[in-house]
C-alpha cells in the first residue's frame, strides 16, 4: 500500500532535485547539466546584489506573515465551532458547503474576485455607491492587494484546514468532558481545559510544517492577480523566479533564487521544531 506512495515522492521530489546543480552553473539547455559552465556561488551573490530582490522578499514576508495570523488560525476555530454543534445534519451540511471552495481552481476564484470587486459593474462598488460612498479599485489598488490575496486564500482552504483538526478532536477522550461537567465547568471552560489541550500537539505540528512553506505564496493565484499597477507589492519569489526562469530564460538565477528560499523553509522548520521540543512539546522528528 505504501509503494504508490514512495514511487511518487522518488520521481517527483527526489530525483528532480539533481537539477538543484544548475543554480551553481550557467546553465544552457544545450550543453546540459554536464556541459554547462560551473559558476559556483555567482547567482547566489546576485540575489543579494540585486536592488529588486530586497522588496521581493519584503513582499513575501508579508503576505506570509498575513497568512500566517489571520488565515492558519481560523481553522482551529471553525472546528471548534462546530465540533460545539449538538445538531449532527446541521453540522455536517455546515461541513460540506465549506470544503467546497478547496474543490475551485485559483482561475476561477480570481474571476469571481474580478466580478465581485471590478469597477464597472461590481457588486461590491455598488453596494459601497449606494450606501453614499465612493467606489474603491479593488484590483488596481497597492493597498488593498495584501487583503484581496489573504481574503481569497480564507475563503477557499479555511474549510478543507478543518479537517485534521476533526480528526484530533475525535480522539479527545469522552470521559474528560464527562469529568469537566461533573466539576461544574461550563461548555467554554470544558473548551479551553480539555479540547485546546488535547489537540494542542496537533496545532503546534501544522504550525511547524507551515513555517516550512512560510515563503511559499502561491504562484498561481498572485500571478492572476498581478497588474502592473500592484505589482510593486505583489511581486513575490514564485512570480519571480518563474518571470526570471520561463519568460526571461534565465534558468540558473531561477533555480538560485527558489534554493535560498528552500534553505530559508528548512531554517525556520528546524528552529520551530527546537523550540517546540524546548516547550515539551513532541515536534515533528
């Protein structure tokens, strides 16, 4: 039953790491990787060198930092929530309506953004017109890209994150509850003393795990959304590298800038995980 498994992660992601080595050569398609110019830490020294890559990496850092306070939290507190709900039909039809936005490709949510907040005819700015305001470019607007991204990614992936946080729910232990009630505590209190301690373990993992990916902005829905009126806080490494790698050709520069990014995902999973261990905590190894 594993073998599916481990045969996808060796074609996948192991044996597509050799082509790591171009970061450290200027690569050309026709010599190949054996033919190519070795450069060593040349692409690197241009990362720090360019002007560019400092905001690109601002960027990031931002738009991760969005993710991370107002998007990973909001799962924890949908499950809670429903796992509050004594109507079982109820909750499972609260359940399905919410993982459904997972099931929708970024296109067409970045078109049903596009609809819903354009100027010419959106229904947002005519709301806002009718209640005596003025109409707001959502899509053009710098200030507003940040919202628009971290609000697209809560509506779409906030139901699907419930689901492992279902599971460590169910294997909280009845009697605790039980117990809880028999001493008087309230549905609150049973909350906070039994159910955030019992899967307390589980966020700290997700939150490890995430830090992994915390550079990891999603290309495909930034690239939809980018223009050249927001792209100077938009831009971010998965735009870039694939500006610099497909567009421009550039394919060591492009393997260089996504390796540091890789490196910066594993610093941060090792320190989370070490700080989690401090805390008595299992972490992930």
């Amino acid at each position: 039953m594993l073998f599916p498994g481990v045969l996808y992660f060796i074609l996948f992601k192991y044996l597509p790491m050799w082509g790591v080595m171009i970061a450290f050569q200027d690569y050309s398609p026709f010599s190949g990787f054996w033919g190519s110019e070795w450069v060593g830490l040349k692409h690197f020294a241009t990362i720090f060198d360019d002007d560019s890559t400092f905001q690109i990496f601002i960027n990031t850092i931002i738009l991760a930092v969005y993710n991370l306070f107002f998007f990973f939290p909001l799962p924890i507190i949908i499950a809670l929530m429903l796992n509050e709900m004594r109507k079982e039909l109820f909750k499972r039809l609260v359940q399905t309506l919410i993982y459904i936005p997972h099931f929708i490709s970024w296109v067409v949510v970045v078109g049903i953004a596009y609809i819903l907040f354009t100027t010419e005819g959106g229904i947002v700015n005519d709301v806002l017109v009718s209640l005596g305001g003025n109409k707001i470019n959502f899509l053009l607007s710098k200030e507003w890209f940040r919202t628009m991204i971290t609000s697209e990614v809560i509506w779409k992936e906030t139901g699907w994150g419930t689901i492992l946080f279902f599971a460590a729910l169910a294997g909280v232990d009845p009697q605790q509850y039980e117990a809880a009630r028999i001493d008087g505590a309230t549905r609150w209190q049973q909350m906070v003393h039994v159910t955030l301690p019992a899967i307390k373990s589980t966020i700290i993992i997700l939150l490890i795990l995430r830090l992994g990916h915390f550079l990891d902005s999603g290309f495909e829905q930034i690239f939809l959304m980018l223009n050249p009126m927001n792209r100077e806080v938009g831009e971010v490494f998965d735009t870039y590298v694939y500006a610099k790698g497909i567009e421009q050709g550039n394919f060591s520069y492009a393997t260089a800038v996504n390796l540091f990014k890789s490196v910066v995902g594993i610093i941060l999973v090792l320190v989370s995980n070490h700080l989690a261990k401090r805390a008595g905590e299992e972490g992930i190894y």
